[in-house]
C-alpha cells in the first residue's frame, strides 16, 4: 500500500511497508545440532553466539514500530549477516539429520493473508532483505525534500533500497522460490519491479534539485526523461502476470500517471530549449507528444491516484497546451514551418544520475566471528577439494593471461613500439632505470649546484688554514718572549725552553698543514674535472630529461604523402592492442572475483552422498570465462602480426635505424654524465667530510695550544716576582745599585753587550727549585677555555667557522700594553720578527702572516698584574717530578685517527692523502725554508 508523503510538493512518492514474521526458536534447535554433532563443551563455548542469535531474531519479530528506521536498518544488516553464517554452519532442512525442527513463516507485504513456510533459511535471507529495502524506502520518503540537502538524502536512500532489492534479485530470490511454498512479493519479478521504482524516485529527486538550482533546459529535459523511464519500466512490470492481479489499483494509477508526467516533463523542457534555437516546428511536434501522453494517462490510468498526482498532470498539460498555441501562432506568422511528424522524431536525450547502491560490502558476513568454531569434518574436507579444483583452474588461466601480456611487451619492445610513434609527436621517452638516476641528480641539484660545492669546499679550506696560522702565531709570540726574557736575565732564567715543550704540537701542526696543502691539490683537480665535464653534465640540467632526446623526424621528401595514415593506422592497432590488454586484465579480475564469491559451503552441508555432481556442476561456472581468455589470446596474436606489417611500412618511411641510432648515442650520453656527476659528487662529499674532521682536531690543538700560552704566561709572570726579589737584596756600591733595574726590553742586547763580563754573585743566585726539572704542563680550567666544538669566545681565539677578523689581536695572556710605560722586565718585542712558517732571513725579515703593524713601543708592567691578570697570584712555582716538560693533557686527546694521515680516502686511490713525512726531515719552527702558504689576506689558495 503507498504512504504519501508528508511533504508539500504535488509529487508524492511510494515506500514499501515491511513483511510480517511468526516467532521461530533458532536456540534450542541449533544448541542441539552443536552438542549431537560435535559436543557439549563446544555448545557451551558458543553460548553467547547462541543468544545473541536469538536477541536478533527476537528484535526482528518485533517489528518496526518500536525502532527507528535507521535503528531498524542495522538491525536487520547484522541479522542478515548471522543468518550467512548459520547457513554456512547449520544445514537447516527437513532431513533427520539436519536442522529439521525449524520452520520460518513470513507474510507478503502486499496480500497480508498469503504466507509462505519453509525449513529453508533461503526464505528468511529473502524476508530480511526485503525488509531492508523496505525500510530504505520509508527513511527516502521521511526525508524533507523542500529543502536541497533532504532531497540529496531522499536520493541516496532510494538508491540504497534499490540496492537492497537489486542483492535480493540476484543472490537470494531464486533459492527462496525454489524452496516450495513463497510468496510472490520475494520473486525475481517483484523485487525487480520495486529495483526500478526505487531508482525512479531517487532520480525524481536529483530532478528536482535540478530544477532547484535554474539548471539548463537541455539538462532538466535529460534528467526528466530518464525519470520517465524508469517509471516506464516498473509499469511494464505492474501490468502483466504475475504481478497485474497482485498489487492494488493505486500502484498501477501512481506509476502510470508518473510515467506520464516526466514523459510530458521532459518534452516542455526540450522545448524550451528548442524555442531558444528558434525551432519552431520540431518545438510544436515536442509539445503535441506531451499533451497526447498526459491526455492518454489520465484516461487510462485506473482510479485510486492521489489528487495531488492528477493536480500536478493537469496542471502540466494546461502549461503545455498554452505553449503549444503560442508556437503555433508564431510559426503561422513569422516562420512558417512544416511540422514534422511525431514517428520522425528521435527519441528525447537522457541523462542517468542514479545505480542502486553496493550492498555486498555491507552484508559481507566474512569477517563475522559468530560460530568461527564450527566446520564439519566432511564438508571441510569436501570443500578443500573443490577448492584445490578452483584453484587449479584460476592458476592455469591466469598463468595464459600474464604470458599473453608478456608476449605482447617483448613484441612491442623488438618492435621499438610506441616509442618510435611517440618520438615522432616529440614525446622520446626515457628508459625507467636512466630515467630514475636523473631524477635523483635533478633533485640533488644536478650539475649546476656543483659550484656551490666547490665554494664550499673553498670556504672550509680557508677558515682551516686560518685557524692553524692563528695557532702557529700563539706558539711563535710565546716561544719569542721566552727567548727574550732569556736573553736579559741569563742564567736566572731557569725555564725550559718553548721550543722543547711545543714540540709535539708542533708536529701535528705541521701534520695538519700537509694535509691542507695535499687537500687544496685535491681540490684543484676537482675543480678542474667539473669544468672539463660541465658541458657532458649539462644535459642532466634539462628539465624535462626528455626535451634533451632526439625525436623522430618526417621525410624531407614523400611521394605520395601517406605517412599520416600509416601512423594513423599504426597508432589505431597499438589501442586495440592495448583495449585487449585491458579486457585481459578484466578477466582476471573476474576470475578472482568468481573465486571469491564461490561459496559452496551450505550446498555442501545439505547434499547428502557423494558430491561429484555438484563439483561438475559448480566447477561448469568457469567454462564461459575460460572461453573469453581463448579469444582474446588468439585475437591478440592476430592483432600482433599485423601491427608487425604495419611498423615495417613504419620503419621503412621514417629512417628508423638512423633515429635508434641517435637515440642510443643520447642515451650513452646521460648515462656517462651520470657516472661522471656522481664520480665528483663523492669526491666533494669525502671532501667536505675531510675539512670537517680536520677542523675539529685544529680547533682542539688550537685549545691545548692557547692553554699551554696561558700557563707559559702565567710562569713567566711568577719568575719576573722571584728575580725582582732576589736583586732587590743585592749590595752595590753605588748609588743606583738600591734602585737597580733591567735596561728597557728594546735595548737588552745592547746591555749584554756592553757587560760582557759581569758575572752574577753567587749570593743572589736565583732558589735552585727554579733550576730543576721544569714543571709538567697541566693545562688550568680557564674560564675562558673553549670546547673543541664551540669557538673560544677568547679575544685571541678564531671561531672555526667565522675567520678572525685582525689576525694580529694579541694573545690573551699578552702583557698589558700602555704606550707611554716601558716595563723594566719586558722582553724585546719587534715588529720585524719571523713566522713560524718563514726563515728568519734578516733581522728586520716581515712576517709571513703578518697584516698589522704591532705597537712599536712595548707593553708595561705598571702597578698593575703582569700580563693583565687582577686576580691573586698563583700558587708559586713548584717543580713536578715527571721528568716530560709539558705533556698534553690526557683529557683532550683526540679519539680520531692520527690526524699525520687524511680522514678519508680519495681521488681515484689516495684521496687527500699528505705525503709521507720522514723522520727528521720537517725542522722545528721557524722553518729554514719558506712557507708554503700564502698570506691569508691574500686570494689563490688553490693555485698550483
């Protein structure tokens, strides 16, 4: 029976009431089967199963009344998809040794006298889908389709009732009907009719958004008509046995009157599509076949249609046949055009917007755990066969379809086939493989982001060699104040001296400085390979790769300039190839899908005997599949012969030999660009990795050598308090000798020179603890110590990332300079004094890495702590009974590799690799020969 709808508009629509159910007790029965045919333990185990199957049988019983239709919708989803489970598990049947004391009872929807009974769970599947779609169909007509979105929900409701009706059809209907006593509302026939009258009002509704929304003519009279086709077909359904008799007159009035409209529908809107065009005479032809279908429904139609149906008809034809005599005016006056008959129009276009919805995913049962314990020895091993049999058949098939595919690539590939017909339109592909390596370069930067390597390789080099040239100065300034301070106070001077205790650091400095000279070779070689290279490597910069490949090019000359159809045709068979090719693919995808599906479980339970019918039976399924892989192999190979004809022809016209060859050249070429780009990537990658352990290890020589500076200093300053006090004491007999004091540090030679003979008395001999054993060097925790990986905030110590800025700062523990006070104790500083890195050819010889001028008048000890220390004095000097000066401290041994050797390995075998050092053959500084390095201020580190 219709339930009109609650909706204001004149178009009301149809939903399905659901079928009546008796009460069945699933419990007992099936709680028995468990314990007769496997134990009593294992029906205990599935206690819950059992009454869970129960609540939802007893749920379903109870109608739809007390849920709401949404509640209503799950609850028969997961009903349906127990009952899969019990059907695979439970052979419920009349037999004695099946399920036989169940009997379902269910009610038709539309003859609620008539019922069916069964002991079949066929006829309950079927019941429950019904409902389903039922209940889809009351949510579509409960949605409000005044507005936009409730009529979007209207749509998708109906199409999920179609849907359900749709499974109904196809999978159940057939075994419920062939179970004895039915109903006629579960045949194919009915359920088919209820399938196109649920997609029907689902595309009613698009219809009406449509309209909503000021669509096109053209679009609204598509859509209209194919609503009209719809209805169309459920009244072809609706008038004929077995269905005529079964519903009552409403139903056939409603559909008819429907088909109708949208008919009528459909040729007023084409009309107004076809008045705009100024076609006239085919817009008076469109309206007469609107008038006649609503005037023949309305006459027709049996009685019972709701009024507000034959309103909106009549409504629609008084439209219509006002339309109808105002073109038919204009064309007698303005046009006057010969209208066409109704028998040579074609038929109106249509426009599909809705399919019934995909239940198989929703009412899938294969994940459910219910009853997961239960398999049959007998069917388990039966159907273990006819898997093995399925099996078989899938595996040989799809082993014909991959050898077809691969037979199909390897012709193609002898044939250079579409790569040649894609050259010739400038598309040269690129082999996946070479393909794949240029992107990786691309994205790497690619030739062109080498030089930013390079400058960065330039940047390392510099800031290392700056920072082992700021640490050489440390050690040289120290080693010369010594020196000086030896030179005034002669044998009072009891300190080992600087170049004994440096002379471990020393040697790794100058280590560190081959290993830079021997890197800035390999650097130059570097270089010099991207710029002998750059133009090979350049093609990896072109983006797309492809636009670097040579293309297939016409003939200059043609005679009969066919070369078009031949491509054309060439281009026509390589898409039917690829067309079988996809039909291949399809097939398989059959295949497995038909496995899937092949569920032969319940047959299994419920066939007594042998089963080697019903495998011939059930393996007969994949007969026709099989066919449809034998024709298209066999097309596909005729196909493959003629192609090879017609790339003949191909290859003939268009030089192809001359293109292969060109394009292997191309591909020889990036394929060396490739080898040549990552041979010099690697080596700056070792590159950077070399400079950056090198630096590190400067930076914690660097450290150990200004801690070395600051404790030097720090000795220097307590053995200047010890000799004052000692020549404080001494007697001399004139009247200086009380205010006696050393000649300024700028005159110490002059001084020795001039008392070349005055000894010193014995009495003011210097405490012999400063003439023993020197102390060991222990470097002291400065606050101002610098981790090897930070850069020593120190105004003497160069960050190892950022180049010191006045490479002449001095030290500091330098003493305190005041420009006007000359301390009576320091030591002669020049201006002129030698590198460590430079012999000191003459006294006034500048420096090698000397960029300012020092102040020409020496520091002073004026009131104030030597060196420009405020703290207390240090403990005094007391002599350690290691008998090695200043050994490093253990702490801040480097954990890498002696750094006399390169970090890594290199350019095509020894890779930055410094020459071996002999014994003896690198002098303590200052160097007798000239230094290799350049002052840093100055450019062309590199230069060979």
């Amino acid at each position: 029976m219709a339930v009109p709808s609650s909706t204001t508009t004149s178009n009301i629509m149809l939903a399905i009431f659901e079928k009546k159910t008796n009460s069945v007790d699933l419990y007992r029965p099936l709680r028995n089967f468990i314990v007769i045919n496997y134990s009593e333990r294992e029906a205990q185990n599935l206690e819950d199963d059992l009454q869970t199957l129960k609540q939802l049988r007893s749920e379903v019983e109870r109608g739809g009344a007390a849920d709401s239709p949404t509640a209503r919708r799950d609850l028969l989803q997961n009903y349906y998809r127990a009952l899969c489970v019990v059907e695979s598990r439970f052979p419920i049947s009349p037999e004695k040794d099946h399920v036989n004391a169940v009997s379902f009872i269910w009610y038709d929807a539309f003859k609620n006298k008539q019922k069916a009974t069964q002991q079949n769970i066929h006829l309950e599947k079927a019941a429950v889908l019904f409902n389903l779609g039922a209940v889809h169909s009351q949510i579509g007509l409960s949605c409000d389709r005044s507005a936009v979105e409730g009529r979007k929900q209207a749509s998708h409701s109906f199409m999920a009732a179609a849907g359900a009706f749709a499974f109904l059809k196809d999978n159940v209907a057939m075994k419920a009907s062939a179970g004895g006593s039915t109903t006629l509302d579960i045949s194919v026939e009915c359920v088919g009719l209820l399938e196109r009258l649920m997609l029907a009002q689902a595309q009613e509704c698009v219809y009406e958004n449509t309209i909503a929304k000021g669509s096109s003519p053209g679009v609204c009279a598509k859509i209209s008509r194919q609503v009209g086709l719809f209805y169309e077909d459920a009244l072809a359904a609706l008038t004929v046995t077995p269905l005529s008799q079964h519903f009552e007159k409403g139903w056939i009035s409603h559909v008819q009157l429907k088909a109708a409209m949208f008919h009528g529908e459909a040729c007023y809107r084409y009309s107004l599509e076809l008045h705009g065009k100024e076609e006239i005479a085919e817009e008076i032809a469109r309206v007469k076949i609107g008038i006649s279908a609503l005037s023949d429904a309305r006459k027709s139609a049996p009685r019972g249609a709701a009024q507000q149906l034959l309103d909106a008809v009549t409504k629609l034809e008084t439209i219509l046949k006002s339309n109808l005599e105002r073109a038919v005016k204009e064309n007698d006056r303005v046009y006057l055009m010969r209208v066409p008959p109704a028998s040579s129009l074609s038929a109106l276009p249509t426009f599909s917007m809705v399919k019934p919805m995909v239940m198989n995913e929703i009412l899938d049962a294969s994940k459910e755990k219910m009853f997961a314990s239960l398999v049959p020895d007998s069917s388990a091993k039966s159907l273990s066969r006819y898997t093995e049999m399925v099996d078989d058949i899938i595996r040989t098939q799809a082993e014909k379809l991959q050898q077809g595919s691969e037979l199909a690539r390897v012709r193609l590939r002898e044939m250079d086939l579409p790569d040649s017909v894609l050259s010739l339109e400038g598309n040269t592909p690129l082999p996946p493989v070479l393909k794949e390596d240029v992107e990786a370069v691309q994205i790497c930067g690619g030739p062109a982001g080498l030089e930013a390597e390079l400058q960065q390789l330039k940047d390392l080099s510099r800031v290392n060699h700056e920072m082992l040239i700021q640490t050489e100065e440390q050690l040289q300034k120290e080693a010369t104040e010594d020196a000086q301070f030896r030179n005034q106070f002669g044998t009072r001077w009891t300190r080992p001296q600087s170049s004994t205790l440096t002379k471990n650091l020393q040697d790794r400095l100058n280590r560190f400085a081959a290993n830079l000279k021997q890197a800035a070779e390999s650097d130059a070689r570097i270089e010099r390979s991207v710029r002998e290279h750059l133009v090979l490597m350049s093609i990896l910069d072109s983006r797309p790769i492809e636009s670097a490949l040579p293309s297939l090019s016409r003939p200059i000359m043609s005679l009969d300039a066919g070369e078009d159809a031949i491509v054309g045709a060439l281009k026509q068979s390589l898409r039917q190839l690829e067309t079988l090719g996809a039909q291949r693919a399809g097939l398989e995808d059959m295949l497995k899908e038909m496995k899937r599906k092949d569920d032969i479980l319940p047959k299994l339970m419920a066939t007594a005997g042998s089963h080697e019918d019903l495998f011939r039976k059930e393996i007969s399924k994949y007969d026709n599949i099989c066919e449809e892989i034998a024709k298209n192999l066999g097309a596909q190979e005729q196909l493959l012969m003629h192609i090879q004809a017609q790339n003949d022809e191909f290859a003939a016209i268009f030089n192809l030999e001359d293109y292969k060859a060109s394009r292997e050249k191309a591909y020889k070429q990036i394929e060396a660009a490739i080898a040549k780009y990552r041979e010099i990537k690697e080596n700056i990658n070792e590159g950077l990795k070399f400079y950056v352990t090198l630096q590190d290890a400067i930076t914690l020589v660097k450290q150990q050598c200004s801690d070395f500076v600051m404790t030097r200093n720090m000795q220097c300053r307590e053995m200047i308090d010890d000799v004052q006090k000692k020549l404080a004491g001494l007697n001399f007999q004139d009247s200086k000798s009380s205010s006696y004091s050393f000649l300024p540090s700028s005159q110490p030679h002059q001084t020795q020179s001039s008392n070349p003979q005055q000894p010193l008395d014995q009495g003011r001999v210097p405490h012999t603890s400063y003439l023993q054993t020197p102390p060991t060097y222990q470097p002291p925790q400065h606050p101002t110590m610098a981790s090897p990986y930070q850069p020593s905030q120190h105004p003497t110590t160069a960050s190892p990332y950022q180049p010191s800025q006045h490479p002449t700062t001095a030290s500091p523990y330098q003493p305190s300079q005041h420009p006007t006070t000359a301390s009576p104790y320091q030591p002669s500083q020049h201006t002129t004094a030698a590198s460590p890195y430079q012999a000191p050819q003459h006294p006034t010889a500048a420096s090698t890495y000397q960029q300012a001028p020092q102040h020409s008048t020496p520091p002073a000890y004026a009131q104030t702590p030597p060196y420009g220390y405020s703290q207390p004095p240090p403990a005094p000097y007391q002599p350690p009974a290691s008998n090695y000066p200043y050994p490093p401290p253990q702490h801040q041994q480097h954990t890498s590799a002696e750094y006399g050797q390169s970090p890594y390995g290199g350019w095509q075998g020894q890779y930055y690799n410094a020459p071996p050092q002999q014994t003896g053959s690198m002098p303590r500084p200052p160097y007798p020969a000239q230094s290799p390095y350049p002052p840093p201020n100055q450019s062309g580190y590199y230069r060979q």
